[in-house]
C-alpha cells in the first residue's frame, strides 16, 4: 500500500476517499480538510476569539493542536464532572495540551460548584447523567465565553459522533431534535456561535491525527457516557461503511442539504422569554441551569479557575 | 411463557407489543391487526375486487390467505421470472394456494414475453436484474387489475421490507425515492390503487402466521435479490430492534406521519405525459416497459395465462 502523494509506504488507509497516505501526507491532508470545512461553512476568522471545549479527549485535543496550528488564536475550557480517576487523568491530559499550545485553560469544577458529582446529583434529580452533564455544559461553555469575550465556542464532534446521533433521531422521528444538528449555529441573544470543525472528519482520523502528532490522550469514554444506544448505531453504521464506504459522509451531507430548509434555531429561540438571574433564553422563568444552582448550588456564581502557563 | 390472553403455553413471542402469545391467538392477533391496518388507512372496501401480488414466498401466500379469511374477494398474480429452479417451485406454490382458496390465479411468463429469462434480458441491457425486474412487475401487475378490471393490487411488504428500504433511502438522502412510500398509494391516470396490508407487520410475524397456518412457501429468496445491502440494513435494524424493541414500528409510523406532508406521487404523475403504445403514464414517448417490449419482446401484447381451480 503506497502512499498517494508521494509513494511512500502508507501508513493511513482512507477506504472512504479511496486512498491510503504516509504519516505525514495524512497529517496536511487532514489539516488541509479541516481547513477547508471552516472556509465552506463559515465557522472561524481570523478576528474570532475561539474557545475550544476540551475533554481530554483524542477529538477535544486534535481540534485543539490543530486549530492553533492553523493560527487561529484558541484558549481551551475544561468543565471537571468530579468522576475521581476519569476526570483526574483527563484534566491532566488536557493541561498538558495548554502547557504544548501556551494557551490558557478555564476550567470550571461540578464538584465545588454543587458539592457533589455528576452522578450523585443526576441520581437526586432522577435525571440520566448524560442528560445533566449535557444541560451543564452547555450552559457552562457558553458563560465562559461570554464572561471572557470568546466569539466562538469550538466542539471536537466527528463524523461519528454526529451520524449516529442523526441516526438515533431518524430512528425514532425525534423531530424536535432532528433538523438542529450542523457544522454552525449562529451566535444569537446571549449565545455564543458554536462550530464543529470535524463534522466531516470520521473518528479514527481524528485518532491518526493525534497519534500522528504525538498528542497523549484519554483512551476511555466517560463511564456514564456509554450508552448501548450510541455504541451500537456507530457500530451499525460502521458496519454499512464496510460495505459503502463514504456514507456516513454522504449521509451527515445530505442530512446538512435538507436541514438547511427546515430552518435553523433562530425560531426556537425567539420563541423563549430570558431567565430571571442570568438572562440567557429559557422557557421557564428560570433557566435549566440557573433552577440547578439555586436549588443544589454551593454559591452564587459560576466560577471559573484560569490555568495560564508559562510563556514558551 | 404464558400466553397473554389465554394463560396456556405461549408458543410466539412478541417484544415489540411485549407480549407472547399462544398458536390460536397469535392468529387471531395478527388478523385483527392486518384488519386494523387496512380499516385506519383505507386499504380495501367490500366493494373491491383485488388482485394480491403472490412470488410463492411467506408474506404474500399470508397476504392472500387472510384476505381470503377477512373475507375479501381476491385473486392472484403471479410473474414468471423464467428462473428455472426457483421460478418452478414458486409457481407450485402458489397454484397450491389458489387450489386451497378456489381463487383464480393469472400469471404472466416472462421468459414467454421475451423469449429469455430476468437475468439474459438484464445483462444484454445492461441493467441490474432487480432493477428490470422492477420495472416489468410493476407493469404487468397494473396491468392485470386494469384488463380483468380489479380496483386494488395488494402488496406482501412487511415492516422489515419497507424499514430496510426507508434506511438505505435515507442514509443516501435519496430525495427522489425518499417521501414515496407508503400503505397506500391511490388509483390515478390508469394506475391501480396499491396496497401494502402488512406494512406494520413484521417478517417473523408473517412467517409465523405462514407456519400456523400450514402454509406451504418457498423459503429460498430469489437468488438475484439477496443484495448484501438490503439484508445488511435488514440485519442492523433488528440490532437495534434487539436492544429497542418497537423500533421499527416507530420508525416507519413516524416517517408516515412526515412523508404526508411531503406530497404522495400526484404530482409526479402530473408531470408525466402518455405512453404512444398503452397510454399509461410515462416520461418518455414510450414508458419503459413498452420500450422493452418494442426491443425485445416476442409478441405485440401482454398476454396472460388464466389459472382456475376447481368449485370446492
């Protein structure tokens, strides 16, 4: 197997492009990729403040190296979720990333700001985790960037992550999820703009591309995070890009096609009054978060802690 | 295992309805359901004269036994696909069944009509044979209920046929095909009504049906449809039905209620002119099937032979 650039012996087969690269023509090609969704679909400038959300994850991290190494100017956000030896490693992990970048990392911690972890409180709100966590985060990444003036909030969504999600939707016509999903949501009444620059970008590049690029990273998923649902639509679809390579791109492409005139968030929001103790859009008269932190909050603000390292 | 309505050993076991059911019941069951189906969208009337489109295999022999029982007057259509082995016993089948129900079988010869068989004629066309197939089905079939004046053409796809289709259509975007399907499609310029009385039903439901009714059916599927993509897509939904039971029946219930307000085949046809030779719907000066028969065909018309079993 020859590299399609220059011949080489390749080390990175792509069945979905019909093609197979060396090391370091997969690194370009993938930069050059990701590079090319952010010009198509409009999601950074070179006057944005970006914020990339950071797991510790390989698809958090990548997007993180990769973004700087496109000279986009990106400061990272860690939300904590308190699950002992996961979130240990992971913040590890992701400060690592910071100290490589010389890029500041907030981090915001579930455990001070509730005094309890994730699962303990999902447990007392008779909520799934992930759902909680979901609800947080969103909320949190978003406040981070506009206590500190980031235009855009970057996430490391791949491929896979979005097409078994749409599949899920399909699957059970979540119709109020189902049109929502795209590379951009525009910023919009307290909202940040949020982006997925690996929308495109199927989950094991994003694994070559950190392993390429010596990027050490968290091998396991959340624990509360694996589901038999998502696991299984990815290994379903996984098992159809056997057979066809290149649907689930043709799928996530199609799907961004039709979205497109079935109208984007702009509604959904008007359609909201504003939160009486953050002013964010909410249905209620206080956001999901906000009733969070009043009924189980240790204190009234949303704290961040701003990891600064040195200067290379 | 108990059964749910008669507390005797239940013999069918039913997660979707999370139910189990005994032989006798289970029967019952399933007619009542079909019934259901054909009374909520409208499928047949008393005053109908169908036509049940039988290959010999489960789901159409089902289809015409319970018709049969539900009471409606319906006879058969059989095409001859001139696949030696395969075409024969189907054929033995379903004259077996038309002999239980004293019901008139039409049948149309393909190898007769072209003098040679699905897979020759596909290959001098360079088509595939399921998609030439397609075409002379849906030709003929029409055709018969217009020449012997039958109102409806009664159709064998269960859930698990129209499931899979719905996912592959849907994983490719294919716009073209995608809000076309349906239980029912109304008559229009020449075109029988079409029914699919087992849309909600699944394979296992009507094999079982086939089986306690000693139903007699080919097991074999015709050895050209076994396209690794249609049974692949098979396969992963009942994946997903094995961890979600309902799955499918939401899946499809869900897409009816969305494919209605996306238009039905009006407007297609609509757009359509005639066909010089039989003046049915066609884009082209000829429909494809007239263009067919112009090159290939052995004769001027479409001709059937007209199986009737014995008074009881």
């Amino acid at each position: 197997m020859k590299c399609r650039v220059c011949g080489a012996q390749a080390n990175i087969r792509l069945p979905q492009y019909n093609s197979a690269l060396c090391a370091g023509d997969f690194i370009a090609f993938f930069e050059k990729r990701v590079s090319g969704t952010i010009t198509k679909y409009g999601l950074l400038s070179e006057q944005d403040r970006a914020l990339v959300a950071v797991s510790g994850g390989k698809d958090s991290l990548s997007l993180w190296h990769l973004l700087d190494r496109l000279g986009f100017s990106a400061d990272g956000i860690y939300i904590d979720l308190g699950i002992k030896e996961y979130s240990h490693i992971s913040l590890v992990k992701t400060r690592q990333m910071a100290d490589r970048l010389h890029r500041r990392l907030y981090s915001f911690s579930f455990s001070e700001a509730f005094s309890k972890g994730v699962k303990e409180l999902a447990r007392m709100m008779k909520r799934p985790p992930c759902s909680l966590c979901g609800t947080i985060k969103r909320y949190v990444m978003n406040r981070a960037c506009t206590d500190y003036g980031y235009s855009v909030l970057a996430t490391g969504h791949n491929l896979d992550d979005e097409a078994s999600a749409l599949l899920g939707n399909m699957l059970h016509w979540k119709e109020e999820y189902l049109w929502k999903k795209g590379v951009v949501l525009e910023a919009e009444r307290g909202l940040a703009k949020k982006v997925k620059p690996f929308f495109l970008c199927s989950e094991k590049e994003a694994a070559a591309y950190a392993l390429l690029n010596n990027i050490d990273y968290i091998y396991d998923e959340c624990p509360y995070s694996l589901g038999a649902k998502t696991l299984l639509y990815k290994s379903l679809l996984n098992r159809v890009e056997d057979v066809s390579p290149a649907t689930k791109i043709a799928f996530l492409k199609g799907y961004l096609k039709r979205a497109k005139a079935e109208g984007s968030r702009g509604q959904e929001q008007e359609e909201k009054g504003s939160c009486s103790v953050c002013g964010y859009p909410s249905y209620g008269e206080q956001c999901n978060f906000c009733r969070l932190m009043t009924k189980f909050g240790s204190g009234p603000a949303v704290r961040f802690d701003v990891y600064v390292p040195s200067e290379p």
